[in-house]
C-alpha cells in the first residue's frame, strides 16, 4: 500500500500496489503493521457496506463526538463515488477544510478519514457499493452532521445532489468560531 497524504492533516489517500501474473493480480487493502508504519493507529471496530441504486445520491456529512470517534477507510467496491471529508477537529491546522476525492471501482483508491473529520459520498454511477473499515462503534445519541450545502464550507460537489435522506438535509450550518465539538454540531 502507498500512503499518499492529503491538503487535510491525517487523511490520506491509500494506493493498492498490485502484483500482477497471468492470473491478475494479489493487493493488500489493509495492513495494520503498515498503518503503524505511518504513525496510523487503526483498530478495526466494523466493516460497513453500502449499495446506492442511483447516481446524484448523498450519504452524509457525519460524524461521532468522543468518546466513539471514528477513524474510516472507505474503498468503492463498484461505480464511483466522490468522498468528501471535513476536518471539525478542534486545534487541527485545516481545521474547517474539506477535500474531495473520486473513488471508483476502476481506480481502487481508499481514502482514510480521521476521526473528528465529517464524511460524506455522492454516488456518480448508478448501482454504486462502497465498503469501509471503521475503528468505532456506532453511537447514536453521539452522531452529529454538517450540512451539505454550507455555504462556509463551500462545497463543490461534481454533480447536482438528487437524492438526499431528511436527517441529511436538516443538519444545521457549521459555526465556524465554535470553540469545541459540541459546538460544531
């Protein structure tokens, strides 16, 4: 696996280095001896799926207060989808940045997301799966969200959003002087 880093501290972009025969080809997708050899502590809590029937669709943007932070690593097991983090932790230097990356099942790149960092996926490609590991339970009453379409954080997402779930579209805007994580909820 390469790691590749990311403009946002933590998150990286995670490469397969396939080898190839006749056959095809063998990668690892995960390693936890080469997470600890980039400084990354990733205990496997769950593995999660998702299937996405139409393209347009958004999951997100959530994430968990401590003590159930999750640290992700999302792959796109088939069509594509564009993975958008934002980093909400406090003292972080891209505190309130966001990135995004494709992920597609052509390009089998993952993209590991800090805990404290809100996720969200809008599928490009009808039929879309996504599988990704993630280092904590889940915890209701400690999920919280961002919206979307905050014009502070100024999302540009590929494609128009077209399907959304109503918890997704009612998360409030971000305060961006919010002092800790209870604030930014």
């Amino acid at each position: 696996m390469r790691f590749l880093p990311t403009e946002i501290a933590g998150a990286f972009i995670v490469e397969l280095e396939p080898r190839a025969d006749d056959r095809g080809f063998f990668a690892r997708a995960f390693s936890v001896t080469e997470f600890a050899a980039h400084g990354l502590e990733f205990g496997v809590r769950n593995a999660n799926t998702t299937h996405t029937r139409t393209r347009g669709t958004l999951r997100g943007l959530h994430y968990q207060l401590p003590p159930a932070a999750e640290d992700k690593l999302i792959r796109c097991t088939r069509g594509a989808v564009y993975s958008v983090l934002v980093d909400l932790r406090p003292g972080s230097p891209t505190r309130f940045q966001h990135i995004g990356v494709e992920l597609t099942a052509e390009n089998r790149l993952a993209l590991l997301i800090p805990g404290l960092c809100a996720a969200g996926a809008l599928t490009l490609a009808d039929d879309t799966e996504t599988f990704y590991l993630v280092t904590a339970d889940y915890s209701p009453e400690l999920e919280r969200g961002v919206r979307y379409d905050d014009p502070a954080l100024g999302i540009e997402w590929p494609i128009p959003v077209t399907t959304i779930s109503e918890k997704d579209r009612s998360w409030p805007d971000i305060d961006l002087n919010a002092i800790d994580m209870e604030d930014a909820k």
